[in-house]
C-alpha cells in the first residue's frame, strides 16, 4: 500500500511562486511513476504534469510549460511540483497521484493513476 501526501500550497499573487510537495510512504514509491492533477471548482480534474519512476522523463500540459518543473527525490520519496509565475487561472485543488508504471512521456499523461493524495490547495490573485 502507497500513501501520498501533498503539502505546500497557498495564497499567493500572481506572478509569485510555490513549491508543492508529495511525500510518498510504502517501499514501492520508488517505482511508481507521480503525476500531478489540479481541480478548479466547477471543472473538470486535468492533467499538469508528471515524471517518471526514475525521474528522468518529465512531460507537462501545454498549459504549464515553461512555468511549471517537477523533480524528484528518491531518498527522500519526495516528488515537488514547482510552480512559477503564477496566475490566476492556476487556482485549483493539486493532487499527486501514483502508479507503478515504467512508461515515459506523454503516456504519462493518460495513464489511470492507481494511488491518490488528497489535495493541497492554490490560490492565486491578480
């Protein structure tokens, strides 16, 4: 069994910047490639981005790149979501979401997520 858990959200202005985190519990969170999800109320949970089990292969929306990095840290099972240049239509609930998976790239973004964290959230003003 995997537990997420994600921690670093906020209010911030847009333009400002933020680090979410998931931390991942369980012996198989090393092999478990993490997705990050977001919600805005009245809208549909879409994909932000995600990285592989081994970290090297990262894919993102078209609607994050160039803002948004994700990296993670396998001693530590952490995966982080850094976020910058924020605006106002990044507001949402973000979630981390794994599975054990050795795909890479863009089917990342497709794949069915078999564990979930349970949200962290982002508030950006203009």
């Amino acid at each position: 069994q995997v537990h997420l858990v994600e921690s670093g959200g906020g209010q911030v202005q847009s333009g400002a910047s933020l680090r979410l985190s998931c931390v991942g519990s369980g012996d198989t969170f090393t092999k478990l490639a993490i997705g990050w999800f977001r919600q805005a109320p009245g809208k549909a949970r879409e994909f932000v981005g995600a990285v592989s089990w081994g970290g090297a292969f990262k894919h993102y929306a078209d609607s994050v790149r160039g803002r948004f990095t994700i990296f993670r840290d396998k001693a530590k099972n952490m995966v982080y979501l850094q976020a910058d240049n924020l605006k106002p239509e990044d507001t949402a609930d973000y979630y981390c979401a794994g599975e054990e998976t050795r795909l890479t790239g863009v089917r990342l973004s497709t794949l069915t997520y078999t564990y979930w964290g349970q949200g962290t959230q982002v508030s950006v003003s203009s």
